[in-house]
C-alpha cells in the first residue's frame, strides 16, 4: 500500500458530515476524484465510525 499522508486524505474528505462511517469516507472520496491508494488506505483504516478529521488522521497515524 502507498504511504498516504493525513493531508492527502483530508483533501478528499472536505465537506463531509461527521459523525461518519468508513465507507461514508470511501464514498465521499471517491466523488471528489480520490486516486486508488486514497481509496484503498481509506478501506483499511483500523475504525469504523469517526466523530471529526481528526478521528480519520489518528486511524492512519495507526497504521504506519
């Protein structure tokens, strides 16, 4: 899997509605032109549900 970067993602997820599930987020993403390591490290987030950005960065931050 690429390295994605919190940055990254949060370009993808502007203008989303939280509290959200991962698949809100994969959805989201795609609709906003995310590439596939975007898509795929989205998938693989190690929560289901995120209250607010910074749930979503601390789940990558998990990853790593």
């Amino acid at each position: 899997m690429a390295q994605v970067s919190p940055v990254q993602l949060q370009k993808f997820l502007g203008g989303i509605d939280y509290p959200a599930r991962k698949d809100d987020l994969v959805r989201v993403a795609r609709s906003k032109g995310a590439d596939d390591d975007v898509l795929e490290t989205l998938r693989e987030l190690p929560i289901e549900q995120f209250n607010g950005p910074s749930d979503v960065n601390e789940a990558l931050g998990r990853m790593s």
